[in-house]
C-alpha cells in the first residue's frame, strides 16, 4: 500500500511541475504539440528510473561528501546515451526539443528523486518512484501541450517520432478562424500553466467536491476571458501545403511580425537567389539579425534551398536550427502556400528563419 501511494504522489499529491514546480522551464518551452509533450516525457521517465535504480544500488557505497557530484554524473551519463539514441532514431524529435533535451541533466525532478528517495530506499521502491514522477510529469506536460495546440491551431495531432510523415491521430475541433495564435507563443504557455497550477492547488485544497467545482470554474472563467479578447490579437491561419490558399498580400502574415526585409536579389541560371535579414535572439541588449539565403526557382515559383547567410544568435541556444532536416522543410514552397510553421527548439531561431521565408513568398505572390 505504501509503494502504490508513493507512485501514485507523483501525479496529484507531489506533481513535478504544478504541484512542486521542477521542470517548469522545459514544460514551457516545449509544450506546443502533443509529439514535443510525448517525447520529452518518455526521455524523463526513462532516465528517472533507471537514475533512481543506479543510485540506490550504489548508496551504500557512496560517500556522503561527494553524493551530489555521483549523482549528476550518473544522471548525465543516461541524458548522453538517451540524447544520441533520439538523434539516431528520431531526427526531427531531436531537433524539435533542441538543448532542452540535454538540459535534463539539470533537470530538478531527476536530481531531487535521486537526493530525497533512491539515496534512501530499495531498488523496486526507487524504480516505481522515478516510474510516477516521470509519468506525473509527461502527464503535465500533455495537459499543457493538449490545451496550446488546440486553441493555437484548432486540432490535435500525433505522428510517428521515428517518421514523421506517418501521422498516428489527427482531428480537427474547430476552424482555423477561431484559434488563438498567442497559445503558440511564450504568454500563452503562462497563462495555461497557471491555470493548470491553479486548478491542481484548487483541488488539493478542497476538502469537498464543491470547492473542487469552484475552482475549475474560475479556471475555466479564466479561459473564457482569455478567448473573449482573442480579437486584440492576430488569428492564426496556417494551412498546410497539401491545402494551399492565395494570401491576402494586404496583411502581413502570423501576427504582422515579418523579417526585417530582402537585403538583396539576383538571378542567375534560372533561379534568383534572394538575402534576406531576420531578427534572431541573443542573450545580449541589442538583439540579433540573422541573415538567409533563399534560393528559388524562377519557372515555378518555389522554394529550391533555405540556408544561413550569417547567425547571430547566441551560440549554443539559436544554431539548434543549423541542420539539413529543419531546412529541407522549406523546399518546395511556393507564393500559394502562403504559411509555414515549422520550429526547433530554439523557438526564436526557427521563427526567424520562418519570417524569412514568408517575405520571401510573400514578395513572390504580389
């Protein structure tokens, strides 16, 4: 009985990130879709097990002076191996979590777990431990990223990590015209995990299941506050290439955010090859501009490459976005398609290579 109510803390009681707010920075960061959520959650389940069960195995050899610096190599031991394994396998996963996938060394759930539990108790107890905070947090983790994808883009969505073309689930609840493009963004991913804290702390405090009821009211008040204000803010019309429409030339496109503009243009061979600048992020005052070549194919009208002219992003957390997959993407995009929605998990790098790409087209459409 102790063994399933430990489990079972990890979920409501002693959940990672509403109830002991670890892991936040992740959560929030890459919670936007459904297959971000999903494989985050399993990397975190995966290393807090077997962390947990490494640990205990070896807590009666440790000493007590150097446990912490034991336990961070253990634990970045496992990241390594699982960071390599999903680069291997799932290449677009990997890119899509970016340096939050390495940054679970730090990750408070998985160092706390080791510290307060599997320093303390047996193989099995460990495992089942780090089995319910992981899940606690994947679970977390798919009410944020559920609540964002569908009020961002008005469907849900689940495709194969491993191809990404094979697509497991997808539905649409309600049409592109009613969705909230700020869920995409940072404010968006406040303002759901504070409802989410908000409605979990309800509940514990609760003693009935009125208090509960009260509660989720105000949270779904909250919500309904939220949408009711949706028109201060641009909607979200992305569609898919398979489904183009002709864009309105007379409105900047997601939000009138655009790339600063096309530094130059020349033809050659049958193709004009466009430089264009587009504000980055940097850790510095000042901001950045990254500036891109895109080459497009003057018979069709279509995207042939996208690569980086010059980065100024900060190293390290902008240039996740500097691989051949995030920019084969873009290939094949023409002034039809209008919209592309594509990100890393440098999300401020992947949106400026997009804004790009959309003065691009949009210069070809008019």
């Amino acid at each position: 009985m102790e063994r399933l109510e430990n489990f079972k803390a990890g979920f409501i009681r002693e959940n990672p990130i509403f109830g002991l707010y670890l892991g936040c920075c992740s959560a929030l960061a890459i919670s936007t879709t459904l297959n971000n959520a999903i494989g985050m959650g399993v990397a975190v389940i995966l290393v807090t097990i077997m962390s947990n069960v490494i640990i205990s195995a070896i807590r009666k050899i440790t000493p007590d002076e150097i446990r912490i610096p034991v336990y961070i190599v253990v634990i970045a031991t496992l990241v390594k191996i699982i960071q390599m394994l999903v680069q291997a396998y799932a290449t677009d996963l990997y890119t899509a979590l970016g340096i939050f996938l390495p940054l679970i060394v730090v990750n408070c759930i998985i160092l706390g777990r080791a510290e307060a539990f599997a320093s303390k108790n047996g193989l099995l107890d460990s495992a089942l431990d780090g089995l319910g905070m992981g899940l606690g947090y994947t679970f977390g983790l798919l009410a944020m990223s559920t609540i964002r994808q569908l009020l961002a883009t008005g469907m849900l969505s689940f495709a194969n990590p491993f191809n990404p073309t094979q697509i497991f689930f997808q539905a649409e609840f309600f049409p592109a015209e009613y969705t909230i493009s700020l869920f995409k963004d940072p404010i968006g991913a406040f303002i759901t995990f504070a409802c989410l804290a908000a409605a979990l702390n309800a509940y514990k405090a609760s003693k009935n299941k009125k208090n509960w009821g009260i509660g989720l009211g105000v949270v779904v008040l909250a919500l309904v506050a939220v949408i009711a204000v949706r028109g201060e803010f641009n909607v979200n019309t992305a569609v898919e290439a398979e489904t183009p429409v002709e864009p309105d030339n007379s409105e900047p496109v997601n939000g009138g955010e655009t790339a600063t503009g096309i530094l130059s243009e020349s033809s050659e061979n049958g193709e004009t090859t466009y430089i264009v600048s587009a504000p980055g992020f940097t850790a510095t005052t000042g901001g950045a501009e990254n500036t891109f070549k895109i080459v497009v194919d003057e018979a069709s009208g279509s995207v042939k490459s996208v690569e980086i002219d010059t980065f100024a992003d900060t190293p390290g957390i902008g240039d996740a976005i500097n691989n051949v997959e995030f920019f084969n993407q873009f290939e094949g995009l023409a002034s039809s398609d209008f919209e592309v929605d594509v990100q890393s998990g440098a999300t401020f790098s992947s949106d400026s290579v997009t804004k790009a790409v959309k003065t691009v087209l949009e210069s070809l459409g008019k």
